[in-house]
C-alpha cells in the first residue's frame, strides 16, 4: 500500500541517542600488618586542647576531649560527621570518658572548669550527638564521674567522691533507659589524706564472670599514687581487693575471651595479666613510661603511652600477645595521652585520642589515631562507562512520503456450473435440456491497496447468462410446447 504525505513544516530534525554503557569492576586487596596506621586527624587546636576518649559503635567513632567536645567520625577514614560543643551547656564541663549503650551515648565528666573543684555529671546523648538528658551526681565538690562501661543491659560509672580528710572511690549502676536513677553504689576509702591519689581511673566488665571490675590508685605514706583495683558483683557488691604498694597506680583495663584482664600501671611503665579471680599470672616492663591507655582486639594488646626523651615528650604504641610478648613497636608524634578516658577498638581497626604539641604556635591539638588489627581488607572498585552517539537527520520542507501497505482479505466467489443432457421421447426427434449449479468458493487473495486506513469494498461480477443461448433455450421450448399440442403419434396432420 503507497501513501503520499505532504508534510508542511518549515523544518523536521529527527534524534536518534545511542547509549552504550559498560561496567568495569576491578576487585582488589591490601594486606595490612599490625599496628599500620590506618589514618590520622586533628582536630580543635587551642592552647589547651586534648581528647581524653574515645568509644566506637558500628560505623562510627566517638571522640570527646577538652574544651567540652563531642565529635562524631567515620571508622573507615576518620572524616568529621557531626560535633557536639559544650557552649551549649549552661556551665563549664570537664568529659572524661564515654561508651555507648544501645541508642545512646553516654558520657560522664565533670560539672566545672577545675578537675578539684566541680560535680560529677552524666550526660545522655543520642547518636547523633542530641543533648537528652543530664544527671548531676549525689556528691558534695569535689567530685567527679572517670570512667564508664556498659555490660548490654546496665551502665557502670566510677569515679571520685569527697570525703572528710580526702577522696573516697565511688562506683553507680544505672539503667541507660532511666539515667537517673542510681540502682546500686559502692563506696570505699583507701586511704586517708589522699590528696587526689583516690583516684578510680578505669572501668571494665569482665566477659565471662560478668563481674566489675575498678582499677586505679590509692595514696600511700603521701608518697604518691600506688596500684588499687577492686572487684565488685554486678550489684556492686565487692568480692575481692588487690593492692600492691610495688606499682603505682593503674589507669586502664581490658579482657580477652577467656577472661584475663589487662592492666596499664602507670608511671611504672608496665602490664599485668591478671585471671578472673584475681590472681596475677604476668607482668611485662614496657619501653615507655608512663602506660596510660589499653585496647584488645584480635587476640592482641595495645597499650599506649609516652616517654620523655632529650625534653621532649612523645608517643609510644607497643603491640603485646596473650603471653605479653612483643609483637609489634611503634613510635608516634610528638604529644600526651591523659590519664582518664579510654582507647576503644572493633574487630579491624583500634583507636586513641590524645593531644599534640605545636611548639611554634605555642599550641595544642586533638590527635585521633586509627591503627590495622592486621589481615587483609578487600576492596571492590567498580567503574560505568556510557557512551553517547547522536544522529541528526534533517528533513527538508514540503517532502513527499510514501508508503506500501499490504493486506490479506477474504471474500466468496460464486461459479455457476452449467450441464446439458440430451433427452429422446418416444419419437424420433431429440431435443436438449439444460440445468444450472451454483457452487460457493471462498477465496484468499493478497491486493495492494494505496493509501492509508484506506478501506475499499470489492464487488465481483454477477455471472452473466450468455443470450445466445437464452434465446435458443426460448426457442426450442416454443417447439417442443407446438409439437406437444399439434402433432400427435401416428397422424399426417391437424383434423
């Protein structure tokens, strides 16, 4: 079927895009040794700046420090998410350590501008970094919340009390979901005159006896600090004591699996490995000192610390196995660690928050480290490539289409069969006797038709009788009608 178009427009461009795209995927891996540093960031430069902790929940690393800050960092690179500043707060605060406890951080501190002169508080966030709540503690100054731990259902705070003539250790239970409330205390008082040597520095739940565990220092003949560690029930009920006089005081713990806690003592610059009923099984001499922060992770120990060196004072990270053997040394920047808060760690990476020196702008800065458990990190990169073809066909105006259509119809033809048979009467003259049969036929055909939705009704001829014939036919009926009337069998003629 052809149909001719005359299409009036000035100008008709036709677009054609052709989109082929490919994706190259390239699948990698980086073999980490232990202890690699994985990334470094600073953060909050002022003259008196530090962090003091840091804990980490799934994807996200929590640091807080001094002056009143929160920060909120990816685990993978360390990049800065969201921050908390304590201006917001109506006093000054001192934060000393945090863990995180479901859908909520917790951190506890200081109420005040002065470590001896404020009020323990506890402050709920959520996680993202939302003022919840806060809870000063029940404590006349000077007081102050140290260290916190979770055991997946209550919140542990230690932390320092007043006391007639001193200090005394002070340990709350309380519920994350009503932080107000004090479920249990502990108290105790090591010694007497302690002068700020009182001090519960670290707190911990060991995995298997699900005991609590506090560690730090107790004054001794005002000569300075010396190891305390106190092991309490899960009700804050005490089970055992273990003091020495031959340490100084501690200021981190942490477990393995099986139960053996760790423990940093200070300015004794060493480890002890102690077993779940507090019996010490080891002892290392580390090569700094003081030992101030401790992770595990991966069957490992890091311990962190700083050593003093020509007048300056720089940081140490030494890796320890189970046996408390040397696996892995580093040495750090130029900078300090506090004696509160906490290094954290998960299953690839551990982290420690600290503080660096910038002697030329008289200065300090945050310092947050991020360092390998070891092993491999498998990487997936994946890359789409799409290339674009366009073809531009310009259709000048006026412009003739045409076009063929071929369609199938269906129709019935009629065919008309004619017979003739000769017939004899008893006479000697025959004559001719002719009958007619239609037969129906359906016939399919293919026509080519022009033009478009273009319907046409086809007629078929009628079948024409052939006159000759019918005036023959007239004819011999006229004759045989004649001689059936007039000439009858026998006769010569008419009467």
């Amino acid at each position: 079927m052809s149909l001719d178009v005359s299409i009036g427009f000035l100008a008709t461009i036709f677009t054609m895009l052709l989109l082929l795209s490919s994706i190259v995927t390239m699948v990698g891996e980086t073999v980490y040794d232990i202890a690699d540093t994985l990334w470094i960031q600073y953060s909050n430069s002022s003259p008196t700046s530090y962090a003091t902790s840091t804990c980490v929940s799934g994807n996200y690393l929590y640091v807080i420090g001094y002056p009143a800050v929160i920060e909120k960092r990816s685990v993978y690179n360390g990049s800065l998410i969201s921050s908390w500043n304590g201006s917001s707060y109506s006093k000054p605060l001192l934060l000393s350590d945090c863990t995180v406890a479901g859908d909520k951080l917790i951190v506890v501190g200081v109420e005040g501008s002065n470590w001896y002169a404020g009020r323990w508080i506890i402050l709920g966030f959520d996680l993202d970094l939302n003022l919840m709540e806060s809870y000063l503690g029940n404590y006349k100054p000077p007081s102050g919340a140290l260290s916190v731990t979770y055991d997946g259902r209550y919140v542990y705070v230690s932390g320092f009390g007043s006391d007639p003539g001193g200090e005394e250790w002070v340990v709350e239970k309380r519920d994350p979901s009503a932080l107000g409330v004090v479920l249990a205390t502990y108290n105790a008082n090591p010694s007497i005159n302690g002068v700020m040597s009182d001090l519960p520095r670290a707190i911990g739940v060991n995995p298997v006896t699900r005991d609590i565990w506090v560690v730090g220092s107790m004054g001794f003949n005002n000569s300075g600090d010396m190891l305390l560690i106190e092991i309490l029930s899960a009700n804050l009920t005490r089970i055992s004591s273990i003091s020495s006089t031959s340490y100084y005081g501690a200021t981190g713990i942490v477990f393995d699996e099986d139960g053996y806690a760790y423990i940093t003592l200070g300015y004794s610059g060493a480890v002890l490995k102690i077993d779940m009923y507090g019996d010490v099984v080891g002892s290392l001499k580390l090569d700094f000192s003081p030992a101030i922060k401790i992770a595990y992770a991966r069957e490992l120990i890091y311990v962190f610390g700083t050593n003093e060196l020509y007048g300056e004072r720089k940081q140490y990270l030494q890796v320890l196995d189970k046996n408390l053997n040397t696996v892995a040394f580093k040495s750090l920047m130029q900078g300090g660690f506090l004696f509160i808060g906490k290094a954290s760690s998960d299953s690839d990476r551990v982290y420690i928050a600290g503080y660096v020196i910038e002697p030329e702008v008289n200065s300090y800065s945050w310092i947050i480290y991020s360092f390998s458990t070891g092993g491999r990190a498998y990487y997936t990169v994946t890359a789409t490539t799409t290339k674009t073809t366009t073809t531009t066909v310009t259709i000048p105006s006026p412009t003739t289409v045409t076009t063929t259509k071929t369609e199938s119809y269906t129709y019935t033809v009629t065919t008309t069969l004619t017979e003739r048979r000769t017939i004899y009467y008893p006479f000697s003259v025959p004559y001719v006797i002719t009958s007619t049969t239609s037969i129906i036929v359906t016939t399919t055909e293919t026509i080519t038709i022009k033009g478009v939705n273009n319907t046409r009704t086809y007629i078929l001829q009628e079948p024409i009788v052939d006159v000759p014939l019918a005036i023959l036919l007239l004819v011999l009926g006229l004759a045989i009608g004649f001689l059936t009337r007039y000439i009858k069998p026998g006769g010569s003629g008419p009467m």
